[in-house]
C-alpha cells in the first residue's frame, strides 16, 4: 500500500508538467498559424509552382549527380594521396562549381521568367487589382528564388563542408564561399526580376532573355575565379585589416544597391498614380551617406598613417580620386533618369506632398518631378565635393606637405566634375523641357537625349582634334575639347593640371554650371511650390470603414469545412 502511495506522489508533479509542455507548444503552434497566415500569398504560389516544375526536378537531379560525380572522380584522381595530402582545395573547388551553377544562372534566370510570364500570359492585371501592393509581389518572387536556393545549399552544402575534413582548407574560407555564394545569388535574383521589370512586349524579351543568360554565365565565372583566388591567397589576405575593411566597404554597398534595384523593380510594376520616385531616392540618399562615410574613413587612414609613418599623402589623393570618379558617374546616370521624370503629379501622390514648412524645406526634394531630381542629383554630388575639399583643406591646414600630384589633382578635378555634371544635367533638362511642348517624352527618350548630349560634347571636339594635324600629332590639349569631360578630366587625372591649364579650365566650366542653374532656377521653383491636395471626404469615409472589425473568416479549407459541420450541428465531441 505504501508502495502505491508512493507511485502516485511520484506522478502527480508529472500531470502538471505535461499540462504545461502542451500549453507551451500551444502557444508555438498558434505563432506557427499567424506567421503561416501573415505569410505573402506570392511565396506559396511561386514556391509551389518552381518546387513542382519539371525544370526544377530536372535541374536538382543534376546537381546531386554533379556532387556524386566530383566524389567519386576527385577521390579516384587523387588517390592514396587522400590519406596523407591536401586535397581539400581541390575538392573545393569543385563542388563550389556545381554550387554556383544553379546560383547563378538557373535560379535568376527562374526569378526573371516568373515576371515576364506574367507578362506574356497577360495574368498581371489579375494580380495588380488584388490587395497586395508592388512590393510585395517583387519580394515575395524573391523569396520563393530564395527558397530554391536553400534547396540547391541543402544538397551541396555537405558536400563543401566536407572538405574542410581534407586539409588544405579552413572553416573561415569555407564559410565565406557559402556567404558570398547566396547574397551573390539574391543579388542576381534581384537584378533579373528588375530585368523581368523591362519586358514589356514579346519581340524585346528575347534580346533580354538571351543579354540576361550570357550576363548570369559570366557572373557564373566570375565567381568561380573568386574562389580560386580566395582558396589560394586565403593566408594572406585573412591577417591583412585592409582586406576586411574593403569586405565590409562591399557588403554596404550590396546592401544599399540590393535595396535600390528592390524599390526600382517595385516601382515598374506599380500604377503610374503611385509615388514611385520617393522610395527610389531615399535609398540614393543611403548610398550617398555610406559613400560619404567611407570617404571619411579612407580620410582618417590617410591622417593617420602620414602622423604615424610619415606616408599616406598619395593614398589619400588616389583615394579621393577614385571615389570622386565613382560618384561622377553615379550621379550623372541617376541625374540623367531623375531630370527624365514625368512632370505632372498624379492626384494621389499630391496627397502625400509633405505639408508643413520644415517639411518642405527639407522633403520637397524627394517629391518626383524632374525638377526637384535635378537639384537632388547636383544636391548630393555638391555634398561630396564639399566634404573632399574640406578633406584637402584640413590636410594643408594642418601644415602637412602637398607636392604629391595626387593631391594637385584632387584639388582641381572635384570642381571641374562638378561643373560638368552640373551643366550636362542642367542642359539636358531644359532640352527634355522643350521637346515636351511638342510631343511625349517618356523616361527612356529623356534617359536618351542626355546621353545624345553627353556623345555630341564628345564627338564635336574629338572629330576637331582628328582633323587638326598639329593636336592630332603632338597631343596636345586645347580649349576646344573643354566640352568633352572624358578627354579632359582624363588627361587632368594622366598628366596632371598643367598639361590641360586647369585654372582656366576651371573658371569655364564653373561659369557654365553657374549659368546653367540660373537657367534652372524658374522651372525647378514652379515645381517646388506645389501645395498638397486635401483627402476628399469620400475616400476618407471610405477608409474609416475599412478599420472596422470584421468576423474572422477560415483561413484555410480545414477550417471551412469545421465551420461548416458546426453550422450543421454534425461537429465532433
């Protein structure tokens, strides 16, 4: 009896205990429900629809004979030599072959097609009119790319793993082949949908289609030769600080570029009534602050450096260059499509104007229109500029020396870049301006006659400088190339600011720029001075009753069909 007696007072903390393990998986099963139900109805259609293709099927069967194939004629090739050799890279190497295959080119040629198909089967009207928005539609073809991945990783991923137990390779490699593997994959899904963004009639998708497989084929070899130089260079390069400042320099800038195409893509395929230019420069805005603080950064090496070891001077003048010649280029083709916008605000998008005087003052700049991109581009270009020169000038006031010609060179080119950015962008958008009172203009004829401009200052002094026998035999410069910014930043950048009279050059162009922002100043002010439109009633009634609880409704068929066997009353005990 007392044996009993003790079995049960044994048991009886074990009730309690279970009645609490099942409260627990409860509550995860019930967060399991409102994440599966939260979750983009694009994801499950897209995953369901890839996972069950055939060229899928097809596809992972190569790959795991691929693997199968790598093991088996890598340990045959090496032989006895397993035992005792690194044969690691090797096998590495390999299997990251048959990793980046499908990576790079069959999961973004896959992301491209999801896109484009709806194009061609005209099934995008049906899914535009739904609730969801277009960014949700882009990410959630991201996310089911992404799911494929994964599946791709789950099958070589071993096998890679694997051969760090061969030798000759570290877990730190290893791991940073795997992440470079997917955020590279991610970036090229990302880049293809924007790509499936442009396919708009069927004879253009071909061009696209066979550009898009030739670009992810070299993107396919390309990161074949990183790995081979990351498994072979890996000592070296892993002890080196400047080699994980430049990794974290690229990873900032994935990341702002990832999230700059995602809201392009979105903006695409979004109604023309949409604010689709906002999102845009806001991630230009990001981009130019993480640009900003890398050139800051490279600034502090250099001051250090030259404090501490009495050099640094001309890295801190190639440093600037480099980056001052990124942004060049960067601000102009984003200028170039800024200054091509539509001019006209849509009446949605006049609601969402920022109303208040601080407002204003410091958003109207991210309102679309061309105007208000032309001072966003030459805005943020004059930012930087500002900061390189206060970067020479903090350099000369702190009495260090400035014979480097890197130095001399930075002094004059962010000027003269400015100028010229200034005055192609200026002058291209009062071209654009004048060719809409006669006809329409979409953004690709806008993004065109800037770059028509850009090639007719370049070819009018080139074909000059061809026929001149004298210019063409000494090479020398002249002031009739001064509207050609290749040949005169480039031989500033070659020879020097002697060799092209840089004050002179100078003082032109920024005379130039000066006029061409005047010429600016009446077309950009109308367009800043748009006041915001009031919601009318209608639509704010209408969104009132939106917010009122409705019952929830089954969300999947086994609901439905409980709900209805309780109506019934034939509902299970």
């Amino acid at each position: 009896m007392s044996d009993v007696a003790a079995i049960n007072q044994n048991d009886a903390p074990a009730a309690p205990r279970a009645q609490k393990l099942a409260q627990r998986w409860a509550r995860v099963e019930a967060w399991f429900e409102r994440v599966t139900d939260r979750a983009n109805p694009i994801l499950v259609k897209e995953t369901r629809q890839a996972l069950k293709s055939r060229q899928f099927v097809i596809s992972f069967l190569i790959v795991l004979v691929g693997c199968w194939i790598v093991t088996l004629g890598g340990v045959a090739v090496i032989g006895p030599g397993i035992y005792f050799g690194a044969a690691g890279p090797e096998m590495l190497i390999a299997y990251f072959c048959v990793l980046a295959a499908p990576l790079a080119v069959i999961v973004p040629y896959s992301a491209y097609r999801s896109l484009a198909v709806e194009k061609e089967e005209n099934t995008y009207d049906l899914l535009s009119i739904t609730t969801l928005g277009s960014r949700q539609i882009i990410t959630g073809k991201l996310c089911s790319a992404a799911a494929q991945m994964f599946v791709y990783f789950s099958a070589v991923a071993p096998c890679i793993a694997f051969t760090f137990l061969l030798r000759g390779v570290d877990a730190v490699t290893v791991a940073l082949l795997l992440v470079v593997a997917l955020l590279g994959s991610l970036g090229l899904s990302m880049a293809a949908l924007l790509v499936g963004t442009l396919a708009q009639a069927r004879y253009t998708q071909v061009i696209i289609s066979v550009g898009l497989v030739l670009s992810l084929v070299g993107a396919f070899w390309g990161a074949v030769g990183m790995a081979v130089v990351m498994l072979y260079e890996s000592g070296s390069m892993y002890s080196d600080p400047e080699f994980w400042l430049v990794m974290l320099m690229l990873l900032t800038l994935y990341a702002t570029t990832f999230g700059l195409l995602h809201a392009a893509a979105a903006a695409r395929i979004a109604f023309p009534s949409e604010n689709r230019s906002t999102p845009l420069r806001r991630w230009m805005t990001v981009q130019q602050a993480c640009f900003v603080a890398w050139l800051a950064g490279a600034f502090f090496y250099a001051w250090t450096t030259f404090g501490q070891q009495g050099v640094g001077l001309n890295d801190l003048g190639e440093a600037l260059i480099v980056f001052g010649v990124m942004a060049l280029v960067y601000w102009y083709v984003m200028g170039t499509l800024l200054t091509s916008e539509w001019p006209h605000l849509s009446r949605r998008v006049q609601r969402s104007l920022p109303q208040s005087t601080m407002g204003r003052m410091f958003f109207s700049w991210f309102n679309p229109g061309p105007g208000a991109g032309f001072v966003f581009a030459v805005s943020n270009y004059t930012l930087l500029c500002a900061a390189a020169m206060l970067m020479l000038g903090l350099w000369v006031a702190a009495g260090w020396p400035t014979s480097s010609r890197g130095f001399s060179e930075a002094f004059y080119y962010f000027p003269i870049s400015w100028g010229y950015l200034v005055t192609f962008l200026g002058v291209g958008r009062l071209l654009i301006n004048l060719f809409r009172r006669f006809a329409y203009v979409p953004l690709a004829a806008g993004f065109l006659t800037h770059l028509i401009l850009l090639l007719t200052g370049i070819g009018v002094p080139l074909l000059i400088y061809l026929m001149s026998a004298s210019s063409r035999y000494l090479g020398s410069y002249s002031l009739v190339q001064i509207t050609n910014p290749a040949i005169t930043l480039g031989k500033l950048l070659d020879d020097g600011p002697n060799a092209i009279d840089a004050p002179t050059v100078m003082l032109i162009v920024l005379a130039a720029a000066v006029i061409t922002l005047l010429l600016n100043v009446r077309s950009v002010a109308t367009e800043l001075h748009r006041q915001r439109t009031p919601v009318p009633i209608r639509i704010v009634e209408e969104d009132a009753a939106a917010v009122v609880a409705e019952p929830r409704k089954p969300q999947n068929p086994w609901e439905a069909d409980e709900a209805a066997a309780a109506a019934s009353g034939d509902a299970p005990p």
